[in-house]
C-alpha cells in the first residue's frame, strides 16, 4: 500500500508537519510503504522517522525566491514558478509513469498543486495539508505584476482538484478547496523538560540559552559575530556560522542525531528563540514552551496570520530587523525573559488526527 507525499521544500515547516503525519501512520501501519517527494534533505525527515522509507528529492513547486532569510523578491519568485509550470507536462508525464499498472492508494499534498493534478490523472484520491496554499501568497504578487496572474488562476484549479483539505490552525484563506476538514495543530514536541534537555545537549544553567533560527538561511556571518560579542546569553544554532563567531555554540543535525537528539530539543531548551515567524519554529515553540522574539520576514502574506498566532499563544515580543542585525539584541531579549510566561493551552494532536484521516480515506 503505497502513499505519496509532495511536500513543499520552501523553508522547513511543510517537512517538519508533514513527517509527524508520517511518523504516526508508520507507528499505526508498519507495512505502509511511504514515498516521500520533497527538496527538503534526508537528515531532517531522519531526525523523527527511524524506519526506512523512499526519498525523492526532486522539487514540485519554487516557493519564494529569497537572497537571505529576511529578504524576498516577488518579480524572481513569480519568474521562477513561471519557469517551473512550463516543464510540469513533462514532469507530470515522468511522475505517473510508473504508476500506469499499479497506483498508489492516495497522494497527499503540502502544499504543491502539482500532486492534485497528477492524482486527478493517475485517477486516485488526494488530500491537501496546510495552513496557507501558494495561489493566495502569490495573489499580490500578481496585483504588482498582472503578467503573471495567469499562474495564480493555474495553482486555484489544480487546488480545486484535491478531494479535501486538512486546514491546519494559523490559516489563510484557502477558497479553492471544495472540502475542507479542520484539524488540531501538528509540531513536533521534546521528550525532555527544558532543564533535561540542557543537560542533554551540555548546555550551561547559569545564563538564558538563546535559540537563534533561521530557516536554513542565516543572516551573514557579520551578524552572528556581533551576536556573540555579549556574552551575557549561551547562543545556540544549527545553521553554520563563521569560525570568528566563538561565543555561539554551533550544532550540527548529523551531530544531534547521534546522540538520539533533534530540533525539537534545541527549542525545549532555548529560554527564547529569535526568528522570523514560520509555521514550523512558531509550532515548535508553542509545543515546547519557549518565547519568541520575532523580526519581519519581507513580502510574505503569511506573517500577519503567524504574529497573531504568536501574540495569542506564547510570550513573543517584536524586534526590527535592523536592529536586530546589528547585534544588538540583549534590551529585546531581557524584555521577553521578563513578560509573564503566559502560554495557552493548544491541543497538539494533529498528527494523530491526519494519520486517523488517511488511514479512513484509504480504507483502513
């Protein structure tokens, strides 16, 4: 019984929910065979799932094309996707190739349009998973550059062809779905309390150990440098910095994974997590219990929705991003570390629940 999963590969938050799916149903349905379809790396799907399954890495849709983790260009995302659409015939025609005697039993989509188009012609049902889809962050784009409005009527009608979608908490519109089923939020969640997981990962007690993420982009190595001049806090990351940068403790994911840990980990034990807002760190810190000093992320629609989220769950303050890629962080920081620790409670069943969905979906 074959499922397959095109996940998004812009940022991680599309892999980080769509493994915790993954990871329940291979618990429920050992003899499931999983076929992931992601640009998202083998480490980061590794990292939760310990039992083998197919990895192609091949991408199915652009995203939004970025020079750094704070800067987005519409015109070169509306160019890039563009490009893409006109090689998908070609594309479609090689992905259900081997699938013309045996199907597979359902495709799931988060978020590409491309696996509702390729489910429509391979005649199997197809479940979207989100909390945003592609046609409503590229809709102003579009406004900017009516040339290419073309590509958001495009991404509504494959959307359109998905038999349900899973809508995830934190969300946008998402008019093109015909069936939407709402579901509780998907993170991935520490075994270990924040105090455990500082001893786990060597980290010190003494000062508030600050989580700093990214999304695999980083902000240049003048900017971790200045960072790591105040050593009032422990600096952790998991993106590479410069060697100059001494004072910011630097783990690597091959590195957690021997020792049984993950990115989960980093967060139950960061006091604070300074980030741009993104579906992913944003679940994972209200999993985990951590505060978030956030900066803007550039065009991209869906960072209003994620403050709210943020402001409503966690304590969270904002910093400019000028500021902050100055270094100088601390005021912010001691601000954050003292607001009351007021986190609401979320239920964080949503990967139980989306397994449930599929399992039904595909008779089981």
């Amino acid at each position: 019984m074959k499922l397959l999963f095109y996940i998004s590969g812009h940022g991680f938050g599309h892999a980080s929910r769509a493994t915790e799916v993954i990871r329940v149903l291979l618990e429920r349905r050992p003899d499931l065979r999983i076929v992931v379809k992601s640009p998202a790396p083998d480490w980061f799907f590794q990292e939760r799932i310990p039992v083998e399954f197919e990895h192609d890495q091949s991408a199915f849709d652009t995203g939004v094309v970025q020079s750094d983790s704070l800067t987005l260009d519409p015109l070169h995302t509306l160019k890039s996707y563009s490009g893409f659409r006109r090689g998908q015939s070609r594309l479609l025609r090689r992905e259900a190739g081997p699938f013309r005697r045996r199907r597979p039993r359902l495709i799931i989509g988060d978020i590409p349009s491309f696996a509702f188009r390729l489910a429509a012609r391979l005649r199997v049902p197809s479940l979207a998973l989100a909390n945003f889809s592609w046609d409503w962050i590229y809709e102003p784009y579009a406004v900017s550059f009516p040339r290419y409005q073309h590509l958001v009527d495009a991404l509504r009608e494959e959307y359109a062809l998905a038999d349900a979608l899973l809508r995830l908490p934190f969300s946008a519109p998402m008019e093109a779905f015909r069936r939407v089923k709402d579901v509780p939020l998907i993170a991935r969640a520490s075994a270990f309390s924040r105090e455990e997981a500082k001893v786990r990962l060597g980290l010190p007690r003494e000062r508030p150990v600050i989580l700093l993420s990214f999304g695999g982009f980083g902000l240049g190595d003048e900017y971790y440098l200045r960072l790591s001049a105040d050593r009032n806090f422990c600096w952790i990351a998991s993106e590479r910095v410069g060697a100059e940068a001494e004072g910011i403790i630097n783990f690597q994911r091959a590195e957690l994974a021997r020792q049984g840990l993950g990115y989960p980990d980093l967060v139950r034990a960061a006091d604070a997590v300074i980030t741009k807002p993104g579906y992913g760190i944003l679940s994972e810190c209200v999993a985990n219990r951590t505060r978030i000093l956030y900066t803007s992320r550039g065009d991209f629609r869906e960072y209003d929705i994620l403050v709210d989220a943020a402001r409503k769950h966690l304590p969270s303050l904002f910093i400019p991003p000028e500021k902050l890629k100055t270094g100088r962080a601390a005021g912010h920081l001691e601000k954050l570390l003292s607001l009351p620790g007021d986190f609401s409670p979320v239920p964080l069943n949503g990967a139980e629940v989306c397994a449930g969905i599929i399992l039904e979906t595909i008779g089981l």
